[in-house]
C-alpha cells in the first residue's frame, strides 16, 4: 500500500494568485470550497496523488487547481481528462483573473513510485534536465526551438502535445521519463553527441556511431546518418560565396511555400521545403575572417531530425546534452523502472504484466522496461569530420539523392506451440521496403508466415503493446501507411480494413463507424473504443481517419456473451483499437521511423478505401 504523506505550505496573504498563472494560461479547476479548512479535507480525500494550489476567489470561495494549462490546449486537456476519470465532469480552466491570492499548496510527497504519476512541474528540474527534455522532444517532432534549458510556452506547448498524442492525457512525471529513456537509447544506439568541428568553430548534434562520409563535393564535405535521410554538408567560404549558397537555397523552396530566411550581422539562415518534400536548411557564422556554414537536409519524415540538428547549432565548443545525475529527472526514471520492475516480480507465472497508474489510466507501457539506467550513455570518442575550406560553386545531389533506411535487427520469435489450424489476420505496410505492423496475437505461435501469399520473417513482438512487425523481401518499393499527427477524437469518423473470415469472405472488407471513447475499458490509454464492426481476422487492420491517415490498429471485439453473463445485458457494437500514438511510440522504440502528414485534404469514401487497401496486406499464419 502506498504511503502519502501531504505537506500545507500556508503562504504569505501577499502572493499574487495572477503571478502563478501567467497570460495565455489557465488553472485546471478541480473543486470549490467555502473554507480553507473544507478545502483541505477535499485534497486529502480526493486529490492526494497529485500537487495542487488552493486560490482564495474574490467571492470567497477557495478553488481547488491541479496543472496550469495552455488556453488553446484548455478544451483538449479538460475533455480528455473527464473522459478517462482523471478529472471530474465540472472541472473547468480559469485564468485566475477572479482569484486574490495563493491560500495554500498540497504537495504529494510519494514514497514509492508515486512520483511518476505526479503532473510535471518544470521547476523541479534543473537546467540540465530541461535542455535534454528539450531535445527528446525535438527528435519526437513536437519541439521546435532552442536548446537552452529555459523552460517557456513553447516547451510547454509540445510536451503538452507529446503527451497526448501518446496517452491521450496532461503531462505527468512518466512523459518524462518515457521521453527520456526513449532519448537514451537513441543516443547509445546512434551515438548522438555534441560534436565541435575546429575547421568551421561550431558545434552541433552529431550521430558519431551511425555516420558516414557520402564523399566530397568540389566545395563540400558530406555526411549521411546512415539510419535515415538525414545530411550534413560542410563548408567555408568568402562572403558573396556564402550569399549565393542562401540564395540556392530559397531558390529551391516549393512553389506556394513561405521560405524562412535570416540575416544579421555574422549570422545567416535559410530553410525551405523543396517540391519533392525533402527540407533543406543552411546556417553561416562569420568567425575567424571567413564564413562557416553547414547545410542540414532530410525528407520529411525525418524532419524532426532537421529540427533536433538545427537547434543544437552553435559557435564555439559545447557543453554535452546530459540530465543531471541524482536529479529530479534521474529520480523520476529511477521511480519509474523501480515501479515496472515490481510489475514484473508481482505478476503470475506466464502473464507479461501491464503497469496501471493508481490513479491515472495511463501506462509508460514496455518503453521503460528496460535495464536499470542511472546516467545518460557514456561519450564514444569520435573524432569530427574534418572540413577544408574551399570555395563552394554547386550543392550538387547532396541535397536530393535518396537515401537507403536501415532496418530494425531481427529478434527469435517467442518459442510457442504449432497451431494445429491454419490462422489470418490483417496487417498494415509501415516502409517501402515491406515491413509490416500487425498485432502480436496475430503471429502468436505461427512457424510459416505469409504476407499476400509471399513469405514473411517476424521481426519484433510486444505483448505489451499488442503489436508485432513482419517484413517481406520487396521487390519494389510498396505503397505504405500514413499515421495522423494527433489522436482520433471522440465521435470522429473511421473507417476500418481489413480480411475478416477469409475462408468465408475471401477478400478485403471495408467498414465504417466512429470513435465512442478514446480509451478502452476501465480507462486503458493504450486502445479506444470503435463502433466498426469487427470479425476474426480484423485483428491487425488499419483504423484511417476520413483523410486516409492510421489513427488506430484494429485489435479485438468485446466478448459480449461473456459480458452478458456477468450484466444481464449483450452491448452492441463495443470493439476496440490499439490507439495510433500507441503504434507509433512502438514503431520509434524499433528504430522505424513512420510517415505522418497533418495538412492531408479529405478523401471522398470510395477514394479513401482505394488509398487504404494499397498499404492493407493479408496475412496466412500455419
């Protein structure tokens, strides 16, 4: 059981309640009381696992507040909240304008893993823990800005939008450590590292362990990131060089686009998107009489790349992107492999454990079970690409040439009885060169798989997640899937495909219906309830918003015989969808980078089942 211990800070009558939300913001509204005293007993009974701040109202009232919110977030985080339990039906946002003062603050003081289910508090990470939080948030695509360990609305903003793309909920203390973790291994699996370059006097994010010299150009020094599209290209130059390398640049951005382009005294930038999707960026200093520059490229799935790149950009030497050892970020994902780690020792024999907040629905899910991890990975010594200076005339391919993707290493599959009949399911395309996402019970104790009738490999299984990858030998490049950049919403329109009863039906089936919650039962944040039909063999199919887009994978129907059973009633139409943020947090954790576009038109029904059924295979399990 665990212990909670709550600290009353009284604070002083002169503490301005305006001063604790700042403009554009909102105080998340739990409750109102007519004493402090009555408020007090409310936080105890009702409010214990997490931090709140008690307002005295110009009426009187004391308002009980949970999390400062963003006002454009506000009607997200509420009906979110509402929708999983977390927050009561009338829970409102306020600016504050209304309240006096600060009367008091409740603190969840945890032993015990409770910590990570706490709502974040930026303050209580140091400069170190913001900046590397910063930077997990950039190479997840939601943070685009400095890396200065300064913690603003717009670091805010995108772990507000981390967080609910991958659980549907306000931030709490185990976004960070998913983030961070996440971070971690990519960092020791690329070897991520700030790298200063002596040539051009500036330093950047560099993948020491998964880089490659792609060959030098009369003027420059290429680099590829060998797991994915990403290029550096190094060079120095005089001024009217330099210009005409800007100029290259904006003259490549797409017809219609809005190129962003800089120029001070010293410093230039230019980024565009060119027509073909690839975005191109370049940045010069003026340092030691000649201008440096370094150009980034990438496609644009790997666009939050671009941004995680540019933004470590700097003059001169710089200081390791590392969280602080013995830090409230520390603690938090120490708090958080503890908590898996008695999952795992408490569950039976045989059954993969799912950890459940106490609380909150939410789960870090497996993207934390794994070995203990005290400190961020040690610095591999590599030695920077060396860059000579010589005048640049062309940018020539190192811009556009494609670029090959590594595949995730192969893993045994689990060992299982052979079935004794023959199995299907469906699956969706995630990569042109034929790997495939389906469910894990899908492929549970197969020994011959087949996709469309071609032999398949298993690559990777979670039975946490419920999901599986599967790759082909593709002789050619394969239409494959785009996930939506945000959550279905409550009551939005889907559609589902997939080979249900393959014996009976023989062929691809399309059906349609919406979302009727955005968590599955008893608040389980890792699926969503649909009201598309579901039958054996759905298992695995795409769930695509009315834009064509994956918003979910299709994972069971709810046993309704063996509910009626236990309620005297048969539900109709309750089955239920891995949720897309869900997927997609499992494909990053596999090193698969997924495409995803968030200006898609909307598609007529007959054009969306054409877009869908290109990336949907069958799958044959024996």
């Amino acid at each position: 059981m665990r212990l909670i211990s709550l600290t009353l800070a009284l604070l002083s009558l002169a503490t301005s309640a305006l001063s604790q939300i700042p403009d554009g913001y909102c105080a998340v509204v739990l409750s109102l009381r007519p004493t402090l005293a009555l408020a007090a007993d409310d936080v105890r009974a009702r409010w214990s696992d997490r931090d709140t701040t008690v307002y005295l109202s110009q009426n009187g009232w004391y308002a009980i507040t949970a999390q400062v919110v963003h006002m454009e977030r506000a009607d997200t985080v509420l009906a979110q909240g509402k929708a999983s339990g977390r927050l009561p039906n009338d829970a409102l946002c306020s600016a504050g304008k209304g309240y006096t003062r600060v009367a008091a603050r409740f603190d969840a003081v945890a032993t015990g893993s409770n910590i990570i289910w706490q709502a974040v508090d930026p303050g209580r990470m140091g400069q170190q823990d913001k900046r590397f939080i910063q930077l997990a948030l950039a190479f997840q695509g939601d943070y685009n800005g400095l890396l200065d360990g300064k913690w603003g609305k717009r670091s805010q903003q995108a772990l507000e939008a981390y967080a609910f793309r991958e659980s549907g909920q306000a931030p709490a203390n185990w976004h960070l450590s998913g983030l961070a973790l996440d971070l971690v291994e990519e960092m020791a699996r690329d070897g991520w590292q700030m790298q200063y370059n002596p040539t051009l006097g500036m330093a950047y994010l560099f993948p020491t362990a998964q880089a490659e010299q792609a060959g030098s150009e009369v003027n420059f020094t290429n680099w590829d990131h060998t797991a994915s599209s990403l290029r550096y290209s190094f060079t120095t130059s005089d001024p009217p060089r330099a210009q005409k390398i800007h100029d290259f640049v904006i003259a490549e951005a797409a017809a219609g686009s809005d190129p962003y382009s800089v120029s001070k005294d010293g410093f230039a930038v230019s980024a565009v998107q060119k027509s073909n999707g690839r975005h191109l960026y370049a940045r010069s200093h003026f340092l030691r009489g000649h201008w440096s520059t370094v150009i980034i490229s990438a496609d644009d799935r790997d666009v939050s790349l671009v941004r995680a790149v540019t933004a470590s950009m700097q003059e001169g030497q710089a200081v390791q992107i590392r969280f602080q050892k013995g830090g409230f970020l520390d603690r938090s994902i120490q708090a958080t492999i503890d908590f898996i780690d008695r999952q795992d020792q408490e569950a039976p024999a045989g059954v993969t454990p799912t950890p459940t907040a106490p609380v909150a629905s939410a789960s870090p899910g497996d993207s934390v079970n794994r070995p203990r991890i005290s400190s961020p990975p040690r610095q591999i010594a590599v030695a920077p690409p060396t860059v000579r200076p010589t005048p640049p005339t062309s940018l020539g391919d190192s811009v556009n040439r494609p670029r090959r993707v590594v595949q995730p290493e192969a893993v045994p599959t689990r060992p299982a009885p052979k079935r004794s009949t023959s199995s299907s399911g469906t699956g969706i395309i995630v990569r042109s060169d034929g790997l495939v996402l389906t469910n894990a019970h899908v492929v549970d104790g197969c020994t011959d798989l087949r996709i469309d009738g071609r032999p398949a490999s298993l690559r990777h299984v979670s039975d946490t997640y419920d999901l599986a990858l599967m790759s082909i030998n593709a002789a050619k490049s394969l239409p494959y899937a785009t996930f939506a950049p945000a959550p279905a919403g409550l009551n939005s329109d889907v559609t589902v495909l997939s080979y249900p009863l393959s014996g009976l039906l023989g062929g691809l089936n399309v059906t349609r219906g919406a979302v009727s919650a955005v968590t599955g039962l008893s608040g389980d944040s890792i699926t969503m309830q649909i009201t598309a039909p579901v039958q054996p063999g759905n298992s695995g199919g795409p769930v695509v918003d009315s834009q064509g887009r994956v918003v979910g994978v299709v994972v069971s129907k709810l046993d309704a015989q063996r509910l009626a059973e236990r309620i005297g009633d048969i539900p109709q139409n309750i089955n239920f969808a891995i949720r897309g943020g869900v997927a997609k947090r499992y494909l990053r954790m596999n090193g698969v980078r997924h495409a995803e576009r968030s200006d898609a038109p909307v598609l007529s029904p007959v054009a969306l089942a054409e877009t869908a059924k290109a990336f949907t295979t069958f799958i044959e399990c024996d």
